[in-house]
C-alpha cells in the first residue's frame, strides 16, 4: 500500500485506523430495521473463462452449478429466518458469473427470496450474450426478472478478439430482445482500451440502442495484477479525453447520465452498486449493514461445506468506524454523480458540510462539483477523477482482497 493511499485514508476517515477485516462471523445479520436495504446474489459459473474479468467464477458444470444453487437457497432461508416477516427490499440483482446458465433455476431462489422479503423495485440479471435467446429470455422473464444487462464489451471484431470473446451476433440479438421485452435493457462496454478511439464507442452505442436497449454502462478497462489478461490499460490523457467525448456525445443525444458511467433512455434504470445497504448470497457475495461490511468465501466448496453446517459462508468482517462508513457513503452515492445533504442527514444524523466543508470546497474550486440547492453534483471534470480514482481505489484495496480470496478460502486478517 502506498504512502499516498495511507495518508488519503486517514484524512479522509478522521482516523489513523487502517481497514482491518477479520475473521467475525455473526450468527445474526442486523438488518431488520435498515432503509433503502437491496439484495444481491452471486452465480460463479462461466461457460467460458476470460482472462481480464476479475470476478469470482468457474467453469459450468451442471451438477456442481446444481449443488450450489441448492445451497444457496438454504443460505436464503438461514438469513431470511434471523427476522420476522418479510423484509421489503429495494431490488434484487443477480450477478456472476453468467446467471443465466442457471435460466431453470432462477425461479426457485426468487421464490425462496420472495418468502422473507417483499422486492419492490425490480429484478436484475447479468447475461452473455451468447444466452440472449427467446427460450432463456423466457424462463427469466417467467421467473419475475425485469430488467437485463447484457455483457457486450464491444462489437467490434477487432477488441471483441483482444478480450478473447466471440463478437456478438447482432441480428440474433435484435430479434430476441424483440420477441421477449424487458422493462430495461442495459448493454456494457469497456473503454480505454489500447488504440480505441470514440469512433469505435460510438458505433458501440448507437448499435446497442438500434438492437433494442434503452441503457447502457461504458466501464473503463482495469488491469488486475491476478488476472491473466495481456491488456494493457489506456494512458491517463487518452482515457480523460475518451471519456470526455463519450459523455458529450450522449449528452447530445439526449440521454439521462443516471451514474458515472451509464446512460438511458426512457427513464431506464439499471445499477448493481448504487444500494445504501444490502445483503449479499453465494460465493464473493457482500453484505453492506449500518456499521458493518462483509463478504463471503470465494471458494464453491469451501461455500458449500459452510451452508452444509448451518454457518453463515463469511470469510472477512470489518466493523467500521464512523468515519469509514461516511467515506464507504459518500463513495458509492457519488457513483450517482450527486450526494444530497437531506439523505447524508438521515442515514448518519450528522450535516455534511460541517463534517466534510473543506473537501466539498475544494472540489467545487478545481471544477469537479458543483452545488444546486442541497445537493453537490459532479462535473464531467469531476466524473473523470471520480473514474481515476475508483481506478486507483480498486487496484490498491479490492485488487488485493481479491486476490487472497482467490486463494485462501478464510483468511485470519486483512489489513488494507
């Protein structure tokens, strides 16, 4: 860890406090009377391996996809039984992972889901492109998901090769969508990626729009030091230009920036991050509580054996201090591209200016925020070092987690 992220860490948590995450495991998870609470669940099988993509998963195989998913409704109900009632809950979003290899089987853990909590803004699930077809859009739709996002990365032949995946058959992909509609249908791409220019995104982002989305998310390219993708990230300049000439076309096309880097039409909604607090189920899966942040094992076995047990699947617990879960806020709202004071007020019970005023003031003097009513506002500018950040952010704290996870199943510590 360096210097620079230390000392950014301490001014900004008020604390000289690292991240430490242990090996806690609660038997009850307090979320009982937290607002705004979303639910995630986490589907680790890939028909196909890429190399780039971070994210905890294997490859498919149907008894062991079957094994796992009967232990993830038993995790369901374990965590949905520490409460009376049914919960109501924001959204619900499937991740992976390629959930939709498990198409069969989607119903079954909503309606485990759908037994403790009361899902009142929708349901996500993440797809290849390769299982956008009329039979799996079918069963998801059966199963009650609303909303799609579909992993395109790109189009293009030429980067479609250079991330190692087929290039998506358009046409196939049209007249699926249009035989079985969805409330939102997002696609993601990748920018920065070595000599792309926004030509090349554009044509992304018009195609995706004429094939039938009315959302998409342009994600930059990260270089993990675990994977094993050859990728080189884009420099610096070309990235903030790339990203400025992205956002300035969308803007004149008239579509709605909802996040940092998604854009919509028709009031389109689609976010797997923007949650308050949630609870997290299957392999990798988070839980993000009032004081409190968690993740479960990466292992599938180590996963199952757990659930076998009737013990919670946590592998790290950080409990944090109060001004680690302002910045853990204020990080993932501005994901949004805007914090408002009123709801900083209610989910602390502190005023945000007097807690973080000279921060707040030097980002509206270097451009980066502007201030409407109650509530500061990222510039293009700001969206920038916001992307340049997370960046940073990613690779010198997630980066590692993950990459230990990747190998111990549960670690005694973990200091970040």
């Amino acid at each position: 860890m360096s210097i620079l992220t230390s000392i950014t860490r301490m001014w900004l948590t008020r604390t000289i406090q690292p991240f430490t995450f242990t090996a806690e495991n609660d038997r009850i998870l307090s979320y009982a009377d937290l607002d705004n609470l979303g639910l995630y669940v986490h589907i680790p099988f890939c028909a196909k391996i890429c190399d780039f993509c971070p994210y905890c998963k294997i490859p498919y195989d149907k008894n062991t996809c079957d094994r796992y998913i009967d232990h993830l409704i038993r995790e369901i109900h374990m965590v949905g039984e520490m409460h009376k009632g049914r919960k109501t809950v924001t959204s619900l979003y499937f991740g992976g992972g390629t959930p939709a290899l498990a198409a069969d089987r989607i119903g079954e853990i909503v309606q485990a889901l759908r037994e403790h909590f009361e899902i009142t803004e929708g349901i996500g699930l993440e797809l290849h492109p390769a299982n956008v077809n009329v039979k799996t859009l079918t069963k998801l739709k059966e199963a009650g998901v609303t909303r799609i996002s579909i992993g395109i990365q790109s189009f293009s032949g030429k980067y479609s090769s250079i991330l190692g995946r087929p290039t998506a058959d358009t046409e196939r992909l049209k007249k699926a969508l249009r035989e079985v509609p969805f409330e939102t249908v997002s696609m993601d791409f990748i920018f920065a990626l070595p000599e792309q220019t926004s030509e090349d995104l554009i044509r992304d982002i018009d195609t995706a729009f004429a094939i039938g989305a009315n959302h998409i998310a342009i994600y930059p390219f990260i270089d993990f030091t675990f994977t094993e993708s050859q990728v080189k990230a884009m420099p610096k300049k070309e990235k903030h230009r790339l990203l400025d000439q992205i956002t300035d076309y969308c803007e004149k096309k008239g579509l709605t920036r909802d996040s940092i880097w998604t854009f919509s039409s028709e009031n389109a909604h689609y976010s797997s991050m923007t949650r308050e607090n949630f609870l997290g189920f299957g392999c990798s899966a988070t839980t993000l509580l009032k004081d409190s942040f968690k993740i479960n094992t990466f292992d599938v076995e180590e996963y199952i054996r757990k659930i076998s047990r009737e013990e919670l699947p946590t592998s790290l617990t950080i409990r944090f201090t109060k001004g680690q879960r302002m910045v853990y806020w204020l990080f993932w709202t501005l994901y949004t591209t805007r914090v408002n004071c009123e709801e900083f007020r209610r989910f602390f019970g502190k005023d945000l200016k007097r807690e973080y005023g000279l921060e707040l003031s030097l980002a509206r003097v270097l451009g980066m925020l502007e201030k409407r009513g109650n509530t500061y506002i990222l510039t293009n500018q700001g969206a920038f070092y916001y992307h340049y950040y997370e960046n940073y952010y990613t690779l010198a704290y997630i980066d590692k987690m993950w990459g230990i996870l990747r190998k111990e199943a549960f670690p005694e510590t973990l200091i970040l």
